[in-house]
C-alpha cells in the first residue's frame, strides 16, 4: 500500500510539474501604436519572464516599428524607459521576438532593418505555438 501510495504521489507531481510548466508559455500580440499600450505589454512579459514563464511576442503593425534599428519611440515614466529599451531587456533575458509576417512588406522594409536578435514569424509555427495546451496568450 505505501509502495502504491508513493507511486500515485510521484505521478501526481509530475502531473502538477508538468502542468505547470505548460502554463508558464506567454504569447504577446502586440500591435498598438499607443506608446503606453507597448510599455506595459513590455512591463508584464517582463515581470512573467523574471517569474520565469516562457515570452514570446509578436508585433504587427504599428508595434512592428518596435523592431526596426531606426525607429526611438518616446520615453516612459517614471523610468524614463522607451518600449523599444524594455523589448532589448526583454531579448536579451531569452524572450523570442517577432514582427508578423505582413509587417516587412507592407512597412517597405527588409529583415536587414530589424534590430538583431528579431526575426520574421512564420505562420504556421507562430499558429502551432499558440495552440499548444496550456500557452496563455495577450494581446495589446
């Protein structure tokens, strides 16, 4: 019976691990052109990706600009910090960054004007991510 018992709780743990960590995937949609909508989208992945859950966030319109080298959205209190700063954080702590696959073209631009580290977002693999059991998807 304690054998058993033992058995049920370790399967119980890792059932509760694994959920866990099923839940700890973030999807950002970010598309606004509000400077304070992008902050705060960055403000949250940040502090998900410090409670180490998994960010990935894709920009599209507006936010697209976002991940171009050229582009220096204004400063935001009380840090006096831009969105474009906090996403570089954010990059540099292992989120996944993306501009959506309509973005380059319809922007005018090429993949060389994107900040380093950003990359196109496939459809498909963006769709598989976000239909993965237990990823808790933003938009903003």
């Amino acid at each position: 019976m304690k054998h058993t018992t033992r058995i049920l709780a370790t399967v119980l743990t890792l059932s509760l691990s694994g959920l866990a960590q099923a839940q700890s995937e973030t999807f950002f949609n970010v598309t606004s052109a509000d400077n304070q909508a992008q902050g705060m989208a960055m403000v949250l992945a940040t502090q998900m990706i410090e409670q180490k859950a998994a960010v990935r966030i894709l920009l599209c319109g507006p936010a697209g600009q976002l991940a171009l080298k050229s582009y220096e959205p204004a400063m935001l209190k009380p840090r006096n910090v831009s969105p474009k700063q906090m996403l570089a954080g954010l990059m540099k702590s292992g989120a996944t960054v993306e501009v959506c696959a309509l973005f380059l073209p319809n922007a005018e631009r090429t993949p060389a004007d994107l900040t380093d580290g950003v990359t196109v977002g496939k459809p498909p693999e963006v769709a598989a991510y976000m239909l993965k059991s237990g990823v808790r998807a933003f938009g903003f």
